[in-house]
C-alpha cells in the first residue's frame, strides 16, 4: 500500500517522524509521497525524510500562498 499524500514536515509529525514510519509500516504502508508545501523549506523536508528508503517528496506550494505573481522558474527545481 502507498500513501501518496502525507505532511511528513508538519511540526508536530516530523518530531515524531521514527514512530509514525515504524507505525506506517505495521500497517503495511510500503511507500509514502510527503507533500512539501513551501519551497523555502524543501531542502530541510528533504534532509528530514532522507534516513529513509521508501518516502518520496513532492516539490510545491501550497494553494492558499499562489497568487498572481507566482513563478517558479527551472533553476529553482535543482538548487
């Protein structure tokens, strides 16, 4: 099973990320998507979820920040 959207980098979930991957996986949750919502916190999201083989990080903003002058340029993906 995969949960494909999680907060993993949430305040209260990532300082208890070890019991809730060790409880994901009693559950059989293989893999699991977190859902990064500000790119000026990706590369810690990143390092957070890094220890670990099965989580995969999205790159994005969350709805309620885009307005119209949000851009997000090619560079941006790879710093």
């Amino acid at each position: 099973m995969i949960d494909s959207h999680c907060h993993l980098y949430f305040d209260t979930i990532r300082k208890n990320i070890d019991n809730i991957i060790l409880n994901s996986k009693k559950h059989k949750i293989k893999t699991l998507l977190s859902i990064n919502t500000d790119p000026s916190e990706f590369n810690d999201h990143l390092n957070l979820i890094s220890k670990f083989n099965n989580i995969y990080i999205s790159y994005g903003l969350h709805p309620n920040s885009v307005n119209e002058n949000t851009n997000f340029t090619f560079e941006e993906y790879y710093k």
